[in-house]
C-alpha cells in the first residue's frame, strides 16, 4: 500500500512540474516564468506594506 501512495505522489508531481514549465503558443511562456518576472514587485509592494504598517504602529504608541 505504501508504494502505490509513493507512486501516485510521484506522479501528481511530475504532472504538477510539466504544467508549471510548459510553455504556452500564445506568447511562449510558463507559469514559472510569470512568477519570476512578477516577484520583484510583489517584493516592492511587501517592503512598502511594512514600512507603513511599522510608521502607523510608531505613531499610535507615541499618541498613548
């Protein structure tokens, strides 16, 4: 029983794997590829998020 539930794990996976990295005919590009090119303003957007939420934090201590 345990390795048919290792062979079928193995097998989501690969099908996971293919998915993510097939290009598609419409502009040549996987999913992976998106989230790459994505990542670096969801990084900026994460970074700013946090400075405003520590500046926000900083101001209602300093009111109490």
């Amino acid at each position: 029983m345990e390795l048919l539930k290792y062979a079928f794990w193995s097998a989501a996976s690969v099908f996971v794997l293919h998915y993510l990295t097939k290009k598609r005919l419409m502009d040549g590009k996987s999913v992976v590829d998106d989230v790459i090119e994505k990542t670096p303003k969801i990084v900026k957007e994460v970074n700013t998020l946090s400075r405003n939420i520590k500046m926000d934090y900083q101001q209602t201590v300093g009111l109490y």
